[in-house]
C-alpha cells in the first residue's frame, strides 16, 4: 500500500490523516491509539453511494478489533442534511446502546460526514469522531477541521429559505482515513467536480504556506486524468497538508481582520452557492441529463467568477483568472453556464448567504496568483462582472 500521512497539528486534539489505498485498515489501530482504550462498540453512518463491499470491510475490521458495529445508511443530498434526519440518527445510535465512550465512524462524502460529525458532536454532549471520507472533496476538505454541521429549513414572506449549514458545532475527528479505493470506485464526474476544491486550495497555498500549488496541480493533471491512483495520493496530500496548516492557525474562523484565515477557505462558495440554489442549471445545457450542477461544478465557477470580479477591482493581474480558466478546462470543469438567471437575481441569491450576515457581503478574492484576502463590501459592478463572466 502506497501510504501517504498528513498530521494535523492541534495539540492534544492533534490527528493523523492517512491517505492512499487501504487507509481503512488504520481505523481500528488509531482508534485504540487515540483512546488509549479499545471502546465496547462503534456507530458507522454510511453513505448509500459508497459501494457496499467497503461497508462490510470496515464493518470487519472494526469486528476484528472487538468492537460491536451498528450502522445506519443515508442518502447524501441536500434534504437529508437536516435536523430531521440528525433525530434520526441520534435515535439509531441510542437504540445501539452507543455509550459516551465509543465512538461513530463515518463513511461517505462531505454531507454524510457533516452529518455524523454532528451527531457526534451532539450525542450525549459528544463522542469521538472517525471520518473515513469517500469523495474528493470530502478527502481533502470536509472531513479535515472539524466543521460539522446541518442545514436549516426556515420560512418568510417569500417562501422557505434552506440555510446551508447553519447549526453545527467544531468537532475534531480522532483520524481521518481517505482510502483512494473508494474515490476510484466513483463516477468520473465525482472526481472531476472534486478538483475544484484542490483548485481552491491551490489559489490561496502560496499567500499561506509558500508552496506553489497552482503549478503542482497542473503537473498533477495528466496522471489524475489518467486516473492514477497514486496520482490522485499525491495530490490529495498536498492539499490536505495545506488545509491542515489553515486549520492549524484558525481552528475556529476567526474574523478575518483578526489574523483568521480559515475564512479564505470560503474562496468560490458565495458565488458558488447561488449557482448552487438555482434549479435545473447544467453545466452544459446540451445534456439536461447532468442538471443539476454537481457542489463541485458550482464551486468552480465560483473561483473564475471570484477571479474575474477582483480583476475588475484592480486587485489583481487578468493573468489569475487565465491560470484558473486553464486548469478548469484541463480538468474538464464547466466555465460558464448558458441558463443562467439575470444578474441581480443571481446577486440576491449571494447575499442571501450566510456569510453575508450582518448586511454585509464578504467575498474572498484573489489578490494574485496563489493569494487571497477577504472583501467585504466589494463594489457592485465588480460583483457583478464576476456573475456575468460565467455566463455562458
Ligand atoms: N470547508 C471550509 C472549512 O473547513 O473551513
């Protein structure tokens, strides 16, 4: 097994990342390594995309080290991302006879991860977390850093909003285990949408950890596209050590006038998420079949339209948005939609982010090749040149 680890620096809540294929064998070691005890059972929370032969092999393992494994399957979209469906897990768990020393295991991509983490977070006022994610995006975003979290579904006059992750708690994993067996076992597609999150990390490393990962990334790109998996070990690595690094000196997204830089990790989500809330967009509308856009998809479109709007605000040279546009294209990334709403409707969707709390929009942008820095209350026309450059 080609193994590759990544530490993530948090003193005592320190944890390794291991990476490459069969990095669901190391489960059962760190969990007794970083209890210092063998616990009476474990709670898996399954992904029902994640083919079931990985299920049953970590099922196995955990069995083989003692534990009684107990487990509940979820659908990975939007909708299950809720509080209904954190009732009904924190239920299983209970049923399970889960005590406040074992610990839920969960296996699957970023929303299944979100989701566990939170029940483990909340269960019995917390529990220890293993994530074994099983997307890309999972393997070097979500499941590193301890955001957890659910959606909240609330009503106004205007009808029902879906406030994506707006209840969770920080709550860091005891190891993260990203097997690239179960990435090579996903569609194409999956893999391809998860890129644009190593993309992202590779738009703010140099500004952060000095490594270059733009050009990294694109040296990656033959034999990631060659599907190698070794290829895929590397890049994965590279980029989790420059999550780790963000986490380590912002666990907690501090504001980022304070010194916080978790919050560049935002980079491409405001314009991404309102692509993201609109229905039915492709990223080709010749084949509605790939309606809707994949989390992935959407967030690539956000980094070129980040890049477009900072150019237009003299923040940075054209030549960043050129660097970007030509990886997404290399990658296969869609760089403009063609369906896309008029801007201001677009703009609304922005604002009603999140991250705009307050009143206020704040946009991390680029200030140059592999630097960011967050904006807030960027001038409309320049938000608005972003919306339209990817415009197909
Ligand atoms: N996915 C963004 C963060 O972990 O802060």
């Amino acid at each position: 097994m080609n193994a590759r680890e990544v530490r993530v620096e948090l003193g005592e809540r320190a944890y390794t990342v291991h990476i490459g294929p069969g990095a669901l064998l190391s489960v059962p070691a760190e969990i007794r390594k970083r209890l210092g005890t063998t616990p009476r059972r474990a709670f898996v929370v399954r992904d029902s995309g994640v083919p079931a032969v990985f299920f049953d092999e970590l099922a196995a393992l955990l069995s083989d080290a003692e534990l009684a494994v107990s487990s509940i399957e979820l659908v990975p979209t939007e909708q299950s991302k809720s509080i209904a469906t954190l009732e009904r897990v924190l239920a299983a768990m209970a049923s399970s006879g889960h005590s406040r020393a074992d610990p839920v295991v969960a296996l699957g991509g970023g929303i299944v991860g979100d989701l566990a983490g939170f029940a483990a977070a909340s269960y019995q006022r917390g529990v220890p977390v293993v994530q074994c994610p099983t997307t890309l995006l999972a393997m070097v975003d979500a499941s590193v850093g301890g955001k957890t979290g659910v959606n909240l579904r609330v009503a106004n006059d205007t009808g029902d909003r879906l406030l994506k992750n707006f209840v969770g708690a920080f709550h860091q994993p005891l190891t993260v285990a990203a097997d690239t067996r179960v990435l090579m076992s996903l569609p194409d597609r999956h893999r391809r949408a998860g890129l644009a999150e190593c993309v992202k990390h590779a738009m703010i490393a140099l500004g952060i950890t000095g490594a270059d990962l733009m050009s990294e990334t694109r040296a990656a790109m033959p034999g990631v596209l060659a599907g190698e998996e070794d290829a895929y070990g590397r890049l994965i690595e590279r980029s989790v050590a420059l999550k780790g690094e963000v986490v380590r000196r912002d666990e907690r997204e501090s504001i980022a006038g304070l010194g916080g830089v978790r919050m560049l990790l935002n980079l491409g989500h405001t314009f991404g998420h309102a692509i993201e809330t609109i229905p039915n967009l492709s990223p080709n509308p010749a084949y509605p079949e790939l309606a809707p856009l994949h989390h992935g998809e959407a967030v690539g479109l956000g980094l070129l339209a980040a890049c477009r709007c900072a150019e237009r605000l003299g923040m940075c040279e054209p030549g960043v948005g050129d660097e970007v546009l030509g990886i997404l294209d290399m990658i296969g990334l869609p760089s403009t939609v063609r369906d896309l709403p008029d801007t201001d409707e677009v703009r609304s969707r922005m604002g009603a982010d999140k991250k705009a709390a307050g009143g206020k929009l704040r946009l991390v942008l680029p200030e140059g090749r592999g630097r960011c820095r967050v904006v807030t209350n960027p001038d409309e026309t320049a938000v608005a040149a972003g919306i339209d450059a990817i415009r197909g």
